[in-house]
C-alpha cells in the first residue's frame, strides 16, 4: 500500500494514557459520531474485548490508537521555575503515564489480540493550557468536521484522545466557521411637541369645516 494511503477502520479508538483515569474516545466513522470515556486501567480492560466482540460480530474494522508519549524524548512537561522536589515528582508521574501507556498497548494487542497503532503525541497549538485543546475549541472542531459528540463537559485525557481518534481517521478536519453578527441601526423618528401636534389638529379641523361647507 502507498505511504500516502491512509487505511479505512470503521471504529477507531484512541486512548490518552494516565495513571488514574485513561481518556477513552470511540470514533464511528461511517456515521461519523464520537463517545467519550474516562476509565480507570480494569475498567479499559473490560471496555476493549467487549469493543472487539461486538465489531468482530458486525464485521467492522477496529483500530485502537494508543498516545506513545515515551516515543517522544522531549516530551517533557516541567517548567524552568520548579525547584529539585517539583520536578522529581513530575518526572515520577510522567514516567508512571508512560508505563501506563506500554501496559495498555501490550494488553490490547498481545492478549486481546487488538490492532494497535502507538502514535507521537500531536502538536500542542490550542488555546488551553500547554497549548491543549480547550472544550469549546474540541466541539468546534469536530461540529466543523461533521462529527456528532453529545457531551455538554470533558476533561483533558477525553479531548486528547478525541484528537488521536479524528486525526486517525482522515476525516478532514475544520472548525465550525462563526458567522460574524452586524448589528444594525434602526433610527427612530423623533417625537413631535405637543404644541405642533395641536396646531396640525387645528389645520385638520380647519379643513374639514372648509369641505364641509
């Protein structure tokens, strides 16, 4: 297959790894409608062989795209002010998140017998916090992309993992375009004094007395 041919899934799930909650989001790319999941690490372990049961049933092609934040030697999340305590213990729980992640990857594929992509992290360009994709920035896009989320809230691994699952799929992505508002300008007539409203009365009267006669 051509490097520039993208293989078609019907389902595509991608998983943010974390120690305490993995961001889960399953992708239906035929109907182009996405769910979004926090589970802990049994609870992933149930969600995928109940995941590949069913698409094995109804024939449809299942990926399972795992962030290989490990794959990244720069991936790196402390700052030039943390002291020797803050950066030990960020780079203790990055370190946990990776492990979490090769677990998964090795237990999707070698034991549930999953096709399972390990994936660079994506580029941070949003306007959330280290450059992470906001909610409302997630649900514009996927809105702009012709994909169907019914979440009103998500957490940061659920956006993540939302972002592994689209940019997978080849679905073009595009935010939704917002429609600038003009507002317009109604003028309004200016009120007349009462003393011209008497003396247009006055003219009325006039010249209904002079018809009349």
């Amino acid at each position: 297959m051509s490097g520039n041919m993208r293989e078609k899934y019907d389902i595509i799930i991608g998983i943010d790894p974390d120690v305490n909650r993995n961001g889960v989001a399953m992708l239906d790319t035929f109907h182009a409608y996405m769910e979004l999941f926090s589970y802990s690490f049994a609870e992933l372990m149930e969600f995928l062989p109940i995941r590949k049961e069913r698409a094995d049933a109804e024939g449809d092609r299942l990926l399972v795209v795992v962030e290989a934040s490990w794959m990244t030697e720069t991936n790196w999340h402390g700052k030039s002010g943390d002291n020797r305590r803050q950066a030990s213990s960020k780079g203790y729980d990055v370190g946990r998140n990776h492990e979490t992640g090769k677990k998964i990857v090795e237990m999707a594929r070698d034991h549930y017998g999953l096709e399972v992509k390990c994936k660079h992290p994506l580029r941070k360009c949003w306007s959330g916090r280290d450059g992470k994709i906001t909610h409302g920035e997630l649900m514009s896009l996927l809105e702009g992309s012709g994909v169907t989320c019914p979440r009103k809230v998500t957490n940061q691994e659920e956006r993540d993992a939302a972002l592994l699952a689209l940019d997978e799929s080849g679905i073009p992505m595009r935010m939704r375009r917002i429609e600038k508002r003009t507002t317009r300008t109604v003028s309004r007539p200016e009120a007349t004094p009462p003393e011209a409203r008497e003396d247009s009365t006055a003219r009325a009267t006039s010249t209904t007395s002079a018809t009349t006669r």
